[in-house]
C-alpha cells in the first residue's frame, strides 16, 4: 500500500560532505511504497510542487498527509549500545573499570535468565524507538538467552538490528564469563565460538536482522578466543564484528599487559584478523597516528560515544585527527556508560567534545587550536546517513532517498514552549537543526515509522 506525506522534509546528500549534505524541502512530498520484493522504500522524495504531477498520475487513488508544520527525517542510527545496561544508566564510578565490576556486570549477570532478557528486550526496542532510533548495532551479554531475546524482539516490531553473544572467556567475573558446555565436551572458549556460529546462522540476514561477532575487549578474550573469531569473521564477510578500544588510560596499561607482543592495543585486535569493512570499534579516543591509519586502511569505524566518555571520564574522541586521518566514524549512545538513548542528546555531547578541543591542545604543550565548531548538518548526518555508512548499509537505512527503507521520524518542533520559540526564530537550515540537537528530547520525537514487510 503506497503511503503519502506532504511535510517539510530532511534528507542527505550521501556524497557531500557532513557539514554540507542536509537539504531540507519546505514543502517537500514523500512517498513510501514496496519494492519488489515487498519491503517498504522511498519511491519518491523531494519538493512538492515539482513532483505533484507525477504523483498524481502514478498514484491518483492515495490521499496524501498534509502535515505542514511537521518535519520528516531519516530514522537515526545508534552505532553503540548495550542492551542489557539500560538499567544502569547514570551508575556513578571513579572510571570505566570499577564501573563494569560494581555495576554492569553484576546487571549482565541477570540475563541468563530467558524471562528477564525478554523484558528488558521489549523495554530496550521501545526505548529505541520513542527516541527515533530506528536502526541499532548492539552489545548483547555472553547468554545465549539474551541475544534470543533482542532478535525476537526486533522482528517483532520489523527493526533492522545487529546484535551478537558477548565474547568473555577470561577476567570477567562468575555469571557473565563464557561456561563450558553442560555436557563436558568443550572448554568455554570452544563452547563461546560454537555458540556464535550457531545464531550467527539462526539470526543473520533473517528479515532485517544482522548478526555481529563481539568480543567484549581484549583484555576480557583470551588468544584462542580472538583467533576463533578472526576465522570466522574471515569465513563471513558480511557479519559485522563488534568490539571496544582505546576507552579508558588503565584499561590501555592492562590491554598491552596482556598482549605483550602488539604495538598498540588497537593492533591486537588487527592481529586477530577483526579489523575489516564491517568493524565497529567504540570510543577510539587513545589512538595514535599509526592506529588512525589502520583504521582507515581496514575500513573499521569508530563508533564515537560522547555521552559516556564525559560521563565515565574517559577522554575527548579527536575529531580532527580522526578526519586528517581519512577514518569512518559515527555517533553512538553506548547506553549504559552512556546517559541518554536521545540523539539529540549524544549530538550536542559530540558538539562540546569538539568544543572542548582547544582545551586539551593547550594542555598538551601542543600549538593552540581553536576549539572545533562541529556543525549541525555534521553532527545530524553522523547519527543518519553517516551512521549507515559506518555499518556498511550506505543507501539502505539512514536517509530519505529513492530506494532506502522507509524507516522515519515525525519530529513536532513546536514540542515544547521553548522548542516552539526557538525554531520558530530559526533562519537559515544550521539554525533550525541546531535549535533541535540543542533543546531537544524524545517530545521532539512524534512518531517512529518502521519500513514493513508487505506480501511481495
Ligand atoms: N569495555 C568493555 N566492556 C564495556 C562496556 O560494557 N562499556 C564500556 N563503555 N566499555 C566497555
Ligand atoms: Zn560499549
């Protein structure tokens, strides 16, 4: 069934660059309908009054929804998050180690429990997409349950989502380490990567769902662990790995301890054969020079977490190194380090780490820089279209264009009385965009529209 709006409209040049890609249709017309094989898509986009013609003779029977003062955007793309911490948000620590002992993994511990993961499955998914997240790459916990759990949900409800069975075979606590099977046939290392390729094979490519390997981090995956996943990330290409690097000074110091024999922590994880399209590592604040050019050469992506790097003192992700560098990045909430599951939350956070650049070079004893003014259309395009780019899915997801799934937002910027003022005042498309990363919320948010299956 061929669905119609009439609204003001936000899409990306997908080949601009960020801080110039947004156009935004005053009066723009979106049309969504199937494409061959049953899945909704646009079919049109653009400004009205060019294409109403067209769309009338194609389409004489289809009543349009004319919502003037409404504007439709991509659904937006979390490339880091953690399911099963959505309980532990704004947990208070010294750093991100003493974190994870006092309260993520006594959380994670929970989900081998079929019934809990499934609740706070249903909880996570809705959460998602009260805040416009139409699309998430996501940490599950080492339980076979909980993956289960987020894949069942997610098809529910017709999400593209990837997710995968957290790898931790070592220095983990009881209850979230990787077991031995019950029947004494395979050590917990054997046991974990048997598991990976059996709902990598359940999961992946069914309906929207993708399967991710994840290694949780290297100090936490013993050798065997990451060359059990390097062969498999080699044998399938198109499953996307999952991991995080460079976060936290000690949990650096303690990488390298365990890996005596790698340059750099990231390069543990490139002498394991997990550096590829596809690769998703999150933070990626300590790198150097050379690691910025791994990442750049693999085709990994850093999934850059604001939110949580200033809420567990990690450290400021470098935007301009990252982008001398020629490396993909995207946004990510990495809930629960994280504080939000808003993007425009985890965008105005990337906005003052970019502010707060000036700062550190000054303390480094480097030359005085100004501190980055990352642009709206920048920071908006790393949560969308620069987000799918990140994960591979480049004109699927991420953007109002012909043939991308129909997955969108309904953003009401009149939310709120202060939203209504300030947009209002807006002049030029850098100000409205700004108006909303800077004021608002999951009010912006009134509706998430998910691309269905129809019968093809
Ligand atoms: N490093 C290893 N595990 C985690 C996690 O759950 N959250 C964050 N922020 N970093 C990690
Ligand atoms: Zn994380």
């Amino acid at each position: 069934m061929t669905q119609a709006y009439r609204a003001r409209i936000l899409s990306f040049d997908a080949q601009a660059t960020p801080s110039n890609s947004a156009r935004l249709d005053q009066d723009g017309l979106l049309v969504i309908g199937a494409n061959e094989q049953g899945r909704q898509v646009v079919q049109m986009v653009g400004d009205y009054n060019l294409l109403a013609d067209e769309f009338k003779s194609r389409h004489a029977d289809v009543t349009v929804q004319h919502l003037p003062d409404r504007i439709i955007a991509p659904g937006f793309v979390d490339t880091h998050v953690h399911y099963p911490q959505t309980d532990v948000i704004g947990s208070p620590a010294e750093g991100l180690l003493p974190w994870l002992e006092s309260y993520t993994f006594p959380e994670e511990k929970r989900f081998v429990d079929v019934e809990y993961a499934a609740q706070s499955a249903s909880f996570f998914i809705a959460e998602l997409l009260r805040n416009g997240v139409t699309t998430a790459l996501t940490f599950a916990t080492s339980h076979v349950a909980s993956v289960d759990a987020l894949f069942t949900e997610a098809q529910k409800n017709s999400m593209r989502l990837i997710t995968g069975k957290c790898m931790q075979d070592r220095n983990s606590p009881d209850g979230v380490r990787d077991q031995p099977s019950s029947n004494g046939l395979h050590d917990a290392t054997e046991q974990s990567l048997i598991d990976t390729e059996l709902l990598m094979h359940k999961w992946h490519g069914v309906d929207r769902l993708g399967y991710a390997f994840t290694p949780r981090f290297a100090p936490s995956c013993s050798d065997a662990q990451l060359r059990g996943l390097g062969e498999l990330a080699a044998k399938y290409p198109d499953v996307w790995i999952q991991s995080h690097v460079a976060e936290n000074v000690e949990e650096i110091t303690w990488a390298l301890s365990l890996f005596p024999q790698a340059r750099s922590y990231l390069q543990i994880y490139d002498d394991f054969g997990l550096m590829r399209q596809r690769a998703v590592y999150a933070h990626c604040i300590h790198l150097d020079a050379t690691d910025r050019a791994l990442m750049q050469s693999t085709g990994a992506a850093a999934a850059v977490c604001p939110t949580s790097n200033l809420f567990l003192g990690s450290g400021y992700f470098d935007y301009r190194a990252a982008d001398d560098a020629g490396m993909a990045y995207a946004l990510a909430s990495d809930v629960g380090g994280g504080t939000s599951f808003s993007p425009f939350h985890t965008m105005l956070a990337a906005y003052y780490v970019g502010r707060a650049t000036v700062k550190t070079a000054l303390f480094q004893g480097g030359q005085p820089k100004l501190g980055m003014s990352l642009s709206p259309q920048n920071l908006w395009w790393q949560h969308t279209t620069g987000a799918a780019k990140a994960l591979g899915l480049e004109g699927v997801i991420g953007n109002l264009a012909v043939g991308c799934e129909a997955d969108f937002i309904i953003l009401n910027p009149q939310a709120t009385p202060l939203l209504e003022r300030r947009t209002a005042r807006a002049e030029s498309l850098d100000e409205l965009l700004f108006a909303m990363i800077v004021l608002g919320d999951d009010r912006l948010i009134e509706k998430t529209v998910i691309s269905q299956q129809l019968a093809s």
